[in-house]
C-alpha cells in the first residue's frame, strides 16, 4: 500500500469516526412524561397537547406530569412529538391501547398533538373498543406494564 492511500485510508476511518460521534452527541432524547393514575380510574384517557391559552404540563426534574383527573381529559399548551410514557398506576386495571398522534402542517411543523389510552381490564378494553365505530378494521391492543404501581 503506497503512502497516499494510507493517508486517504486514514484519513476516511478519523472522518468517519467523528462524523458518527458528532451525530450521537446531536440527538435529543424523548422526552418523557409521567401519568399518575389513582386508585379510583377507568376508562378512557386523552391529552390534548398545544392548545393555545391552556396551561403547561408540570415538570419533575426532565419529566413532565400528568395526573389523571376523573373526566379522563386534560388539556395542555405543552406539545411532546414523541414522548416516552412511564405510568404510575394505582388501579388494578392495566394500561391498553396507548396512541399518540401529532398534527402537523403541510411543512411538517408540528402544530398540537394527542395522547389516548384505557385504564382497566381486558375484558372493558374489548368491550370498549367493540362500541367505537372502526371502518371494518381490528385494533391490536398493548398492554403496558406501569411502574411503582
């Protein structure tokens, strides 16, 4: 191997290298967001996020809060793209059918968002999902385990 195309050679594996360390450095991590569900809830849940005039989510630390109200709905000025849940689930139910969609606009801004899930049993989650007019189309549920239940 001549002494140029060492140097080339090198020269590509050092570029390379600080290309890939540079990109890990640059990302975000998702954010994450802490939903407190107490003892006494089931049913349906829904986050309404980046609505003008509403208030902020709580943060803890990098976390944002979210303790679920009895109406099953909160509505925020806070916008998550993509956020991490971690639930702290007091009830005996789990967690089912966890979405989150963002809307964005024609540039791809992101302009308000929502998070839906279920708190309760399997058998609810079915019999819940069964009155919801679906076009033909069956829904896989997930099940998420919570933590510090």
């Amino acid at each position: 191997m001549s002494r140029k195309t060492y140097r080339k050679t090198w020269g590509l594996v050092l570029g390379t290298v600080f290309l890939s360390i540079a990109c890990a450095c640059s990302r975000k991590s998702a954010p994450v967001i802490m939903v407190e569900i107490p003892a006494e809830f089931t049913g349906n849940f829904m986050l309404e996020m980046g609505v003008k005039g509403a208030p902020p989510l709580e943060k803890q630390g990098d976390a944002y809060v979210v303790a679920v109200p009895k109406s099953g709905k909160v509505v925020t000025s806070t916008l998550l793209t993509n956020a991490t849940p971690v639930f702290k689930n007091a009830t005996d139910g789990a967690v089912w059918g966890y979405a989150q969609s963002v809307f964005t606009t024609g540039d791809g801004i992101a302009t308000g968002g929502k998070i839906e899930f279920f708190v309760g049993t399997r058998k609810e989650y079915d019999a819940e999902q069964s009155k919801k007019n679906h076009s033909g189309g069956a829904s896989i549920p997930l099940e998420i385990n919570p933590v510090g239940s």
